[in-house]
C-alpha cells in the first residue's frame, strides 16, 4: 500500500513537471529574498538566460530603465500580504531587446499559512503591446484627417458664402463698365 501510494504520487509530479517544462509561459519561483529558485525552459527561451544563469539571480536582472519603481513596490507589498499581484512589465532579455509581460505573481503558503516561496507566472505580451500602440496611432490619424476633412468642407461653404455677393458686385460692375462704354450711363439708377 505505502508503493502504491509513493508511485500514485511520482506519476502526479511527473504530469506536472511535464506541464510545466512544456508550458508555453514562464514559471518561475524564487525564495523569499526574491532569488529565482526554478524558472522553467521557457523563461530561458523568453529572456535568453540559461536555467544556470538565471537561479540565484533576482527577477530585477530583466527590470527595463523606464520601468517605474512604484510596480515593484505595489507588487512587493501586495505579495508579502498574501496576495496575488497581476500586472504588465517591461522588460530586457539578455541581448539588451525589451519585450513585455502580463504576468501573475502569488505567494506559496506552507500549511501553517507562512509564506515560504513566490510563484510567477509570465506571459509574453510584446506583440499585443505593438499591435494595441498601431491600433492607437492609425485612430489617431483618422481621427486627423476626419477633423482635416471637415475643416475642408467648413472652408469650402465659407467660400461659397463670399462668393456669391462678390459675383453679384462684380456683375454690377461690369454692368456699370459696359453702360459707361455705351454711353448709357445713369448716375440715378447707380445710386439706387
């Protein structure tokens, strides 16, 4: 009975470390110094640090520049009071690129409910990122050339408007012109 139950529990671990090695997100835990303890093949592939480089190493190794220092402390304090912090990152891989994560981050509580480990878990985001900022832009520009359209169409019936009477005063002058040529001239009726 104590074999049956040790190989019930060996064939379980197995079906979840083959889920999470093949996983198509990153899985990464740390201690509670924020030290990666285990990051799964595709936080390797994703960052291009091997599974050796990476343990040991706190998750700042991939923190991007322009990453607000606020993320990490709402995360920090959100975490450490047993709670799940979801949010985006921006971060650098190895090579110095950027990419983005959505990425879910929870404490791993002992049976005493002490918390002994952090779980993340990453999901590469850089593509839907992009994608969202063209999305933005090209609404940006309709919404340009719609505005650009319509001042058009305001100045061409201002126009419209200035032509008319200025047609009917060149029509009159003319008229004039053409009475004064014909000797037909009437300063009453130019008057009027």
């Amino acid at each position: 009975q104590d074999i049956s139950n040790r190989v019930m529990i060996e064939e379980e671990l197995f079906k979840l470390r083959f889920i999470i090695d093949r996983s198509p997100v990153s899985i990464v835990i740390t201690d509670l110094k924020a030290n990666l303890i285990y990051a799964n093949p595709h936080f390797t592939k994703v960052t291009g640090y091997s599974k050796a480089e990476a343990l040991g190493q706190n998750p700042r190794i991939l923190k991007h520049k322009e990453s607000p220092p606020e993320i990490y402390q709402k995360l920090w304090i959100t975490i450490t009071s047993k709670k799940t912090w979801e949010g985006t990152f921006k971060n650098v891989k190895k090579d110095g690129t950027s990419y983005y994560e959505s990425a879910m981050i929870l404490p791993i509580l002992n049976k005493d409910n002490d918390i002994i480990n952090y779980l993340g878990i990453k999901r590469e985001i850089t593509e839907e990122i992009y994608l969202k900022q063209a999305l933005i832009e090209k609404e940006d520009i309709m919404l340009y050339q719609s505005k650009s359209a319509a001042m058009g169409e305001m100045i061409s019936m201002i126009a419209h408007q200035w032509r008319q009477p200025i047609t009917a005063i060149s029509m009159a002058s003319n008229n004039i012109i053409v009475d004064i040529d014909l000797d037909e001239f009437n300063k009453d009726e130019i008057r009027e």
